[in-house]
C-alpha cells in the first residue's frame, strides 16, 4: 500500500471515456466527422485468453549500455515486462543490435538482428535459435545480396498469411551510406537456411528506415521512420512488396520526433499498440490505437525496460496456464498484501475496509460478490454486488452502478485475469484501459497504469476467498 501522504503521481491519468464524451459535446460538428476519438470505437473485438491459458508476450532488447549481448523478457499484458534471463545471448562474433524474434512451425523460436555497431560497415544479418526463449544457439551470419552494400540494419520477421516467412531489412550502399531502403527477404526453405533475392518496397523509397509490416484483411499497412523528418510514418498497400501509399506523415500520431524501432502487436482486446524506441530522450514508448491506426493514445514511457531496453519487436503467444477465477458463485477479495483487508461496497464506491468474524453482517454481506463471466468478453471478468450492480469503473475509481446495457458499460466492466504477485493471486487488469489494473490506494480502489515495480504488483492482487456472506 502507498503511505496516505505520498502523491498518486507526477502524471495524471488519461482522460475517461465520460471526460472524452462530455468533450465531444462542446466540439462543432464538423470537427467530430474528422475522426474517431481515441477510446470510443467499437471495433475491438474480444480476445481474451481462454480459461486455462494465458497471453505472454516477449522481447528480447539488446541493451543502452551493451549492444555485445540481449536480454530476455516477458509480459502478460504487454505492459509490465518482466526478466526472464540476462545476457542470454551473445553472439560468437560482432555485434546483436535490433534484435527481431518470431516463433516457427518447427517449435523453435527465432532471433533475427543487425550484426554491428551503427558506426562500422554491416553487411550482414544473423540468425540464431533457442526451444525455450532463454537459450539460443547461434546459427549463422547471412550476407545480404545488395549490390554496393554499406549497411543492413534492423531486419523484421513478418509471417504473411500464406505462411511464407520474411524478413524486412532496411539497406544503404556505398554511394550513400546513411541513405536506407526497405527490402523484403523470403525464406525458400522450412529451415530458413535459404533466402530470396532482395526486393525493394515500392512507394516507401530511399531515406526510409525500420520499416515495420502488419496485415490486416487484405490491406499492409507499415510504419516507417523517415531518416530526414525523424518521424514514424503510416503508408498502406495491397501487397507486401508494394507499391505503397504513404499517407501519414510529421508527427500525425502525437508521438513526437527523433522516434524508431517501430513494433505492433494487437492486445487481448483487439487494440493494436505500437512499441518505438525514442532515442532523442532516452525512453521506451508504447500507444494505442482502437480505429485501425486512425487515431493513438499519448506515447507513455514502458515501465521497467524504458532506459534500459534498446530496438525490439514483440511475439505475441497463448500459453497453457494462467489463473481463472471460478463464475457464477459468491466470493469476497482479499488484498493480497493487507491481508486482513477485503473489497467492499461502500455507498456504490469499491474500498478495502479490515472485515474480521466480528465484523457486522451488512459489512460482511457488502464485501461480498458474485464472479460473472465478463459482459464485453466470455473469457474475462465482472463482479456483482447483492444488489445486482457490477463493479466497473468511472474517472479510474472502482464503483458500482446499474447495467445500462451499453458497449461502454460491459468494457468498463469487464476485467482480464492476470497472474498476481504471490501464489494464489490475481490481478485484474481493465478490459478497455489495458495496461491499467484494479489496484489499492489510500484503501480505495482504482484503475490505475501498471508503473512496472513490485509494490504496484502487490497493490493490484488480490485472492478469492470463501465469500463473508
């Protein structure tokens, strides 16, 4: 629990889904037919992990200080990443920059990078192979077949969905060696010992670099970094290869400049959220998208690894495990670090009062839930009072409130169960807000943005136990 006197932070939260509302009601006409507001579309389609299994994503950053060796770690909620293993790897030679990692159909996972230091010639790319994420063998440095090659930097796996693997590796030749065009590898074996002739991205151009490619339908959509401007921009294309549309360009996000190392992955909820390296400050960033990469939430800082982490991408994964809460009976949640405090009911605001066997019956009755299957997600979590109304929240404070019925209602109150801080824990991470999670402050309950430290992760579990009433 954080000391009463101490300051919830130096930055506040995001604004609500109710602020953006009632904001969108002093704004004209004209400016809401531009686009969607961040958070109000309902184009996310409900992705939650199944019972008995669980998301985990992982990165395996080389780092600020040491570009000779990479760590590995990994989330549930790609937000608060955890180590899993340092140094583990470190090539037999050269360098392991930009590190790309996928998993093959063969079981093995994958790592891709740039194989020397940004000041040295890089006429290479390397490969190397690990079954368990925190091994990996090295396999082999590959010389990419550019005429005139300077520099190949920052290759990127991207599995298209005839299940061809390819790799996006941005080239500068002699002539110009800061001068970096995208080119797209094919794998012409199962081993990925073989690889295609390079070709060039149409439409995307010289002076174009970290070119990074997600499919969805029949449309490529590619975040690059344009080398003059040192902006991310969004181009579009009916194929891999182009010809691409660059249709996004200056700080059309709000990201900001001196920004690279574009990655994206789409959460559990059907958001995608982009990853980027802000080299100019220093940090790590993350933001999310919810109108198919129309509008993005404020670039925030990735706890833990901002600082730390250098040029990464994601791999997005359903594990076996995870932790399930039982539905359609009665509990009462105990904190799991005050653990003589539960949840309860306190004039429709959720706090966590001290609930003893002396405890009166109203207090045991109001600290008292049934667990529902989640109204915006079957896979996720809703908590209902004796009143029959569901914990959800508003302005980021836990409250309860009559279903209304609504798409915002159900997301509001619908949570993802993730692994807590102990054995037998939970932590409940906010359906439409992901990366924020039921947590005690001031022993009220909040929605709040995982800052990555073990205290928040003590101060988001909580454990089902027998219900009080």
């Amino acid at each position: 629990m954080i000391t009463p006197n101490r300051p919830p932070g130096s930055t506040g939260p995001a604004p609500s889904r109710r602020n953006l509302l009632r904001a969108m009601a002093a704004l004209p006409v004209s400016a809401l037919a531009v686009s969607t507001l961040p958070g109000l579309s309902d184009s996310a389609a409900a992705a939650a992990p199944p019972g008995g299994s669980a998301t985990r994503y992982t990165i395996v950053p080389f780092l600020n200080s040491d570009d000779g060796t990479v760590n590995v770690y990994q989330s549930d909620d790609a937000t608060d990443f955890r180590l899993v293993k340092a140094s583990a790897y470190t090539p037999p030679a050269n360098r392991i920059r930009d590190a790309s990692v996928f998993k093959h159909t063969d079981g093995y996972y994958y790592l891709t990078y740039t194989t020397h230091t940004w000041q040295d010639t890089s006429t290479t790319i390397g490969f190397a192979r690990s079954s368990d994420r925190s091994n990996w063998t090295f396999l082999y440095d590959y010389p990419v077949p550019v005429t005139n090659l300077s520099r190949a930097w920052a290759p990127e796996w991207f599995v298209d969905s005839d299940g061809s693997v390819n790799i996006l590796v941005s080239c500068s030749t002699a002539n110009d060696e800061w001068i970096f065009t995208p080119y797209r590898l094919r794998a012409t074996n199962s081993a990925l010992t073989g690889w295609s002739s390079p070709v060039a991205l149409s439409g995307i151009g010289p002076n174009h670099i970290d070119t990074f490619v997600v499919r969805t339908g029949s449309t490529y959509h590619a975040f690059t970094k344009n080398e003059t401007s040192k902006y991310i921009e969004y181009a579009t294309a009916g194929a891999l290869t182009g010809p691409y549309t660059i249709s996004r360009t200056g700080n059309w996000a709000g990201w900001g400049g001196t920004r690279e190392g574009a990655a994206l992955i789409q959460l559990d909820n059907g958001a995608w959220r982009i990853f980027f390296d802000g080299y100019g400050d220093g940090s790590y960033y993350y933001s999310d998208s919810y109108d198919g990469f129309t509008t993005w939430s404020a670039p925030r800082a990735l706890p833990a690894v901002s600082g730390t982490a250098r040029h990464f991408t994601v791999l997005k994964e359903t594990v076996s495990g995870g932790v399930s809460l039982p539905t359609g009976v009665t509990r009462s949640l105990r904190s799991g670090n005050y653990t003589t405090r539960y949840w309860q009911d306190q004039s429709a605001l959720l706090n966590l009062p001290v609930v003893t066997a002396g405890s009166t019956a109203a207090e045991k009755q109001a600290s008292t839930f049934t667990v529902v299957a989640g109204l915006a997600d079957g896979n996720g979590y809703s908590f209902r009072n004796a009143a029959g109304n569901y914990l959800r929240h508003w302005d980021f404070r836990g409250r309860f409130d009559a279903n209304d019925g609504s798409s915002t209602f159900a997301g509001d109150a619908t949570f993802i169960a993730r692994t807590g801080s102990s054995s037998g824990s939970v932590r409940l991470e906010s359906y439409n807000y992901p990366g924020r999670y039921l947590r005690h402050y001031n022993y009220q309950l909040r929605v709040d943005p995982s800052d990555g430290t073990d205290l928040f992760r003590q101060d988001s579990s909580f454990v089902a136990t027998t219900a009080w009433a």
